[in-house]
C-alpha cells in the first residue's frame, strides 16, 4: 500500500513539473489566436507544422520586435478568444478580429492595422444569388459574434449557419446541398474560396471593416505602447510589406494611411501558400507527411495522459468520499451530497468548464488553463464515480458488516478493511470505462486555451486539408492512449478474482479441518 501510494505522489509530482518546465514570462507579449483553419491570419506552416505562420503572426512579431518584447502564442478557441482576454489568459488578441461596437463594451482597441470587407461566395453552379439582398431566405454559413453575422441579421429572412472554422463552411458549400452561400471577410474568402473550382465570388465586396488589436480596458499603457508600433510600422513600411508578402494590400488599406496602393514586393508567403493547396502527394510522400507529424501529436497526447490521469485521480477519491457519505453521514450531509451528483450529472461538462475558467475570475479566483481541465473534469467525473463506488457497496451483504460489529470492529475499520476493498473490486470495470471516457472528453479542454491531442489534429486538419488521414492518425494515437488501461484493467479483476477465489478455498479447507 505504501508503495502503491508512493507511486501515484511520485507521478502526481512529474506530471505538474512536465507541464510548468520552461516557461518564462519575462519580456513576453501573450497573444491569444485561433490556429484552427486559421488562413491567412494564423495557422500553422505546411512546411514545419511545428511553426504558426500568418499574416497577423507576423504583425503580432514586427510589434513586439518594436516593443523589445518575444511574442508568445496562446492557443484559444475563435468564441473564446475576447473571454480568454478579459480572463487574464493573455496580453491581447490578435485574429482578423474586426473593430465593432458590441467588443467596444467589453474589450478595448488598437488603431487599425487593415481595412477590408466581407465577400459573398457561392457554389458553381448557382445562378441565383447575385447581391446581398438574394440571400433573403437562403442558407448562408458565416463565423459567430462577427461583423458578417450582424450584416445578414440586418439582412433578414436569412437562415444563418454558424460553423466555429471557415475550412468547413467553404466545404459544405462545396458540396453542394447543404448551403447556399458563404458571408465571411475578404481575406477569409481569398485564402479558402477563390481557388476552389467548385466556389466562385459573387457581387461586390460588402461593408467595410477595420482589424485591430484587442486589449483589456484597464490596459491603457499597453494600447498606448502599442499603437505607437503600428504607426511606427506604417511609417518604415514593414506593415505594408507584411500585408504584401501574403498578397493583402488593397486600396482601402492604402487609402486609410494615405499612401500608394501599388504593390513594392513580390507576395511569397501567398504563392507558397498556393503552392502547397495545388500539390498533389503521392502515398509515399503522405506517409513521410503523418511521420513528420507524430512529434506534434506526442505531445498532445502527453498534455492528454497529464490531464486525464490526475482528473481522474482527484475523481476517483472525491467519488469515493462523496459515495461515503451518501451512504453512511447524517441525513443533511448526505443530500448535499446528492445534489452534487445530481447537478453535476445534469450539466453538460462544457459549461462547467467556462464557468470555472471564464466564470470564476469575475469573483476573484483565477486558474492556470492546466489546473482548470484537471479541476473540470475532475469534479464532472467524481459524481459518475460516487455512484460507482455507492453501487459497489451497496452490493457487498449487509451481513458482512453486521459481522465485522460482531467481531468488535467500529464502523470505519469495517469499511477499511471489509467493505471498501471488495467494493473496490466490484467497481475496477466502471472505474476503467470511465477513465477512456474522460481521455475522450479531454478534449473540450480546448476551450480554455490547451492545445491537446484533438486540437493538434483540428490544426494539422485545416492546414493540409486532410481530416480523413490525421483523422485516422488521432485516433490510433487515442486508441494507444487508452489500451493499456483497458488491459490493466482486465488484468486486475483476473488478479482480484484469483486471490479471492484462494482465500476462499483457505477458509473452507480451515473450517473442514476444524470440522474433522
């Protein structure tokens, strides 16, 4: 037992130490994006998949260059990026992020570092929408809490689809049947849609809109410092030549700074961009692709195992001491303790996890990302383990127990040593089941800023566009994760029902001997 207990504080300790080493935030600007089908802002390179790229990447380094900061990327969802801001997760936000007046109320602004507009695209073979006033009554796919879901809103009759990644909304128009038409910004279409033979470009450009850098409002010292970057960049011409290089100069964007609108330099982070969407792979070369992608996927998935093991340690024991005193504490403590199990139960984990990341800090408590995903999933699993555990003793005679009372055991030594270990044996599949589940569910970890297995995947998905081969690679990356569990798990019962089963024969060859 010491050893047994020695190990899991021995691991506990490795995998805390794993996920803090080497950080440093000294002189370091954060900067919350989404790299998932993140063209031409953020995504990560075809090249070096190790590498995040993009045009506001790039501007994101020339302003901390400016600065005498290091850039440090922080992974978010798209939904999550302005509550992640707010939340202290990171110094700004930088991802095609339009200036409007609903995040004026909650989030500050730089001064614009681009103007552009959305663009309405359709399937080839659409003859029918031609202006924004034609998509009354279709469906039409565009990104939440953006300037082009405020516009076919002003629209109206439009059935608006909302989908979390451009690369899906495109695809789905693609295909034919399940939507009409795509509303998204300029660049978005440019990157995804204009070199599609199966999506084409219809109308003028809509609206107009201006990218900035989102800042908390307390943060007046940092906007200032900022801005004075942009003009800084605007006036040597690093920012133009930026927008250049990924063919995002316009004449809106030229006009805005009063300057030429003629290109100066040739856009090679836009044709390499081209070139690697147009390449045709043979299998030799995707096999050598998915191998140069398991060091990115291994290290997802040791973000996966660091989570899901010490969530489901803390999971396993709160179960344990909430089953004990459903069962065995004074009537008040033990409907606290079902309504716990109730409630949690009864809420979807991913609430729980934006009410305990972007929830709590509103009342003063702040969690690192990692000790919010072991916390969440924790107490999410704790109530499906307390039934488990309640289950497993409830099973055991209450004989035995009157037995242990006979033989001048307490209450507690009863359970230590007679219920809770047979209880334990009982609920050993239950337990392991749940422990795949929760590897599984890791994945809305995502939420709140970590990049685990399933993230990687969405981000090497979109940047290849390849969700059927990474696909397969996640999932056997998964399925390895969770095997030796399911054997350990196996293994134990045998063990568990071997001993038991020598005991038994033990005690009934005494009792056949005492009888002769």
């Amino acid at each position: 037992m010491n050893e047994l207990r020695y190990f899991f504080v021995s691991l506990i300790c490795l995998l805390f130490i794993t996920n803090s080493f080497g950080k440093d935030d000294k002189k370091v600007l954060r900067w919350g994006s989404d790299a998932n089908s993140g063209a031409p802002y953020v995504f990560r390179d075809a090249n070096n998949p190790n590498k995040i790229i993009g045009v506001d990447a790039d501007i994101i380094e020339a302003i901390a260059s400016q600065l005498g900061m290091k850039a440090e990327f922080v992974q978010n969802q798209w939904d999550g990026l302005i509550p992640g801001l707010i939340a202290g997760n990171y110094d700004v936000v930088i991802d095609g992020l339009e200036i409007i007046e609903e995040r004026k109320q909650s989030v500050s602004f730089s001064d614009p570092y681009y103007v552009t507009s959305e663009q309405i695209v359709v399937n080839k073979q659409n003859y029918e929408i031609h202006k924004l006033s034609d998509l009354r009554g279709k469906r039409v796919a565009t990104l939440p809490a953006s300037l082009a879901y405020r516009i076919l809103e002003d629209v109206g009759e439009v059935q608006i689809k909302i989908y979390d990644e451009e690369v899906n909304a495109y695809a789905d128009l693609a295909a034919g049947d399940r939507l009409d038409a795509v509303l998204l910004d300029l660049p978005i279409a440019q990157y995804y849609a204009k070199h599609n033979p199966k999506l084409k470009f219809v109308g003028p450009p809509v609206g107009r809109m201006e990218y900035g850098v989102a800042f908390r409002k307390e943060d007046k010292e940092l906007r200032k410092k900022v801005n004075k970057a942009i003009d800084e960049l605007i006036k040597n011409g690093k920012l133009q030549s930026i927008l250049e290089n990924w063919n995002l100069w316009n004449k809106a964007t030229a006009e805005a700074w009063g300057v030429s609108s003629e290109y100066k330099t040739e856009p090679v982070a836009y044709q390499e961009y081209l070139k690697h969407i147009g390449l045709e792979k043979t299998w030799v070369d995707k096999i050598k692709q998915y191998i140069s992608f398991l060091p990115l996927l291994g290290k997802g998935a040791i973000m996966t195992l660091q989570i899901s093991i010490l969530a489901m340690i803390l999971a396993v024991t709160l179960g344990l001491f909430i089953a004990l005193v459903r069962l065995y504490a004074p009537p008040f403590f033990a409907k606290l303790a079902l309504t716990y199990v109730e409630v949690i139960r009864g809420t979807p984990l991913l609430i729980q996890l934006y009410i305990i990341f972007y929830g709590l800090p509103h009342i003063g408590i702040k969690l690192s990302p990692f000790f919010a995903a072991v916390l969440g999933l924790g107490l999410n699993y704790a109530a499906n383990e307390a039934e488990n555990y309640r289950a497993g003793m409830t099973s055991i005679p209450h004989s035995q127990q009157d037995a242990a009372y006979a033989l001048g055991m307490s209450r507690m030594e009863s359970l230590r040593h007679i219920i809770i270990p047979q209880a334990v044996r009982v609920v050993i599949p239950p337990v392991t089941n749940d422990f795949i589940a929760l590897i599984k569910d890791s994945s809305l970890v995502s939420v709140i800023t970590l990049i685990e297995l399933t993230t990687i995947y969405s981000q090497l998905a979109s940047t290849y566009f390849d969700y059927l081969g990474v696909g397969l690679l996640a999932a056997l990356v998964y399925f390895l994760i969770g095997l030796p569990f399911a054997r350990l798990s196996r293994y134990a019962e045998r063990h568990f029902a071997v001993n038991s089963k020598k005991k038994f024969n033990k005690n009934f060859d005494r009792q056949e001997q005492g009888s002769n």
